[in-house]
C-alpha cells in the first residue's frame, strides 16, 4: 500500500511538473510569435506597398512553366533593373523625355506562386503566396541586389519567419545558383505553412480530443496527446528537413489509463515479482504510425480515431472505462 501511495505522489508531482513546462513553451511561443510579428510588419507593409506599385505599373505580366523559368530569363530581368537604374540616375530632373523600349517596358513575372517584379534601385523583388487546401494563406517578400549586373546578388531584406535558413539558403546557393536560391525559400515557406495548418487544423476540428499539444516553430518537431480514449496515446512527429510536409520520424504510444481491480492486481503482482515497477508498458500503434506517414495530419488522424477504440480493445483487453 505504502508503495501505491508513493507512486501516486509521484503522478501528482510529475503532473505539477508537466502543467509548469507546458505553460513556459505556451509563454515561448506567444513572444516568440509577437517578436516575429512587431519585428516584420513595418518591412512588410513597406514592401506589400512597393509590390502592388510595381505591379500596378505593369505593362505586361508573363506567366513562366517549366524550363522558361531559367538562368537566361533571371539575367535578362538583372540586366532590365541596372539599366533602369542607371537611366533614373543619367536622367536629368524636370526631362520628361521618353526613351525608348525596352527601357520603359515593365514586366512582372509568375512562376508558380512566386511574384517577381523590377524594383526601383537595381532590386529584383520576389513575393511568395502560400496556400493550404487550395486556399490562399500568407505573402513573404524577399529583395535582392547586385552593386551591378557582373556581380553576385545578395538579400537586402525580407519578411521571412525568422525561424527559417533564408541566410543559410543565400550562404549556399545564391552566389552560384539563383534560380536554385529563389526556388528553395518558395519550398521553404509553402512546407512551413502546409505543417502549420495541418496543426492548426486539428486542433479546431479535435481540439476536445488533444489534451496536450507541443511543437517547435518551424513545425518540424510535433507532440501531441490523447486523453479521451481508455487509454492515453502519445504521438511524436520529426520532419526530415524544413521542406518536408510528411513526417519521418513516428512514434505512436498508448498507455493503458484504466484497469479492472483482478487484472490491475495480477499485473502488478507480476511485475513486483519481477523486480520491475507498477507502470503498465506501452505499445506501438504501428497502423497509426503508417497513417501519419502517408497522409496529411488531418486525414491520419481521423483514419486513427476511427480505429482506435479496436486497436486499444486488441492491445488491451483487461483495461475497462468502468
């Protein structure tokens, strides 16, 4: 009995623990998001403006696919905005002269969901547009520069999450591979909100079902845990790399809550003689594990609810909700 009680103090502690921790990541995250936000919304507006400018003065906007979107057309674009900057600063004020095209030609390019404007002082601006499900989600910017047309381009700035290698990407790509750059903060931004949603998503269609949910800002480290079963299952997700959208890591554990009084009593007696605790064992739930690693958080976990109460039933037949 003496040995009940004391894992029962222990329980209670390491719920008091748990309650402490979970409030410290929910602090994190809060001021992590505020800082995020209040850091980058005076550069995003900013540019948001000098986007919608760019492309209201448009004369042409060309839609690229496949092989169009090459080294050749992104050196054309370069060449485009250090002419244009070098005909401002030769133009002499109150000379309302035209030159002629190309100089004033204004194009606006689309690859994908990526916007790429000319910008006034030799930048080349790139606006991402995410979305989820087939809806639109939220716009990132990112500027580049070159002091001119035979040097290397560099970011002048951006309205990337913090949280995300944009200086990595630029460290390792953009120097020899620009298009390679443009594309991977693209790949970047679109897994970054596709994970984000598939989270938020289950939290507003399962919310009274997750008793506790963690993860990292990137969204490549996710926990979470179900408590509205007769047993409490643990889910751990690890993304190979930022760009993934399916997790690699899986780890589905459930642990049985609720025993009759005869089994609970011949398992502990069981393990007592052993010389091992009273904490009941996990499982795997290895068709829950295959699910999330094929289908979007959504779609898994609904497919491992519906098979849960038979899962956990098969695993263990002595528990009982009663």
């Amino acid at each position: 009995m003496g040995e009940v009680n004391y894992m029962r103090e222990e329980d209670v502690k390491l719920d008091a623990v748990r309650a402490r921790f979970s409030n410290v990541l929910k602090r994190h995250s809060e001021l992590a998001e505020r800082l995020s936000r209040d850091s980058d919304k005076s550069i995003f507006e900013r540019l948001q403006r000098e986007f919608e400018a760019a492309r209201a003065s448009q004369t042409q906007e060309l839609t690229l696919e496949g092989e169009q979107w090459n080294d050749g057309l992104l050196a054309t674009i370069r060449e485009r905005v250090h002419m244009e900057a070098e005909r401002k600063a030769m133009q002499i004020p109150g000379d309302t002269t035209q030159l002629p095209i190309p100089f004033h030609e204004k194009i606006t390019y689309k690859v994908g969901n990526k916007i790429i404007c000319c910008l006034d002082g030799a930048r080349i601006g790139i606006q991402y547009e995410t979305s989820f499900a087939g809806e639109s989600c939220d716009l990132y910017h990112c500027v580049l520069e070159s002091k001119s047309f035979l040097e290397k381009m560099t970011v002048l700035e951006h309205t990337v999450p913090f949280f995300l290698p944009i200086r990595e990407a630029e460290n390792e790509f953009l120097s020899s591979n620009a298009i390679r750059f443009i594309d991977h903060v693209g790949d970047l931004l679109q897994a970054y909100v596709d994970r984000r949603e598939q989270v938020r998503l289950i939290k507003e269609l399962y919310g009274n079902q997750i008793g506790e949910l963690y993860h990292s800002l990137p969204y490549h480290m996710i926990e979470f845990v179900l408590e509205d079963f007769d047993s409490k299952v643990t889910v751990s997700l690890r993304y190979a790399d930022l760009i993934s959208t399916l997790p690699t890591g899986v780890s589905v554990l459930a642990w049985p809550m609720h025993q009759s009084k005869k089994s609970s009593d011949t398992i502990a007696l069981s393990q007592k003689g052993n010389g091992v605790g009273i904490h009941p064992i996990p499982a795997r739930l290895t068709y829950a594990e295959d699910a999330l690693r094929t289908m979007s958080l959504p779609e898994a976990y609904a497919e491992i609810v519906l098979n849960l109460p038979q899962a956990l039933r098969d695993m263990f037949p002595y528990t009982s909700s009663t």
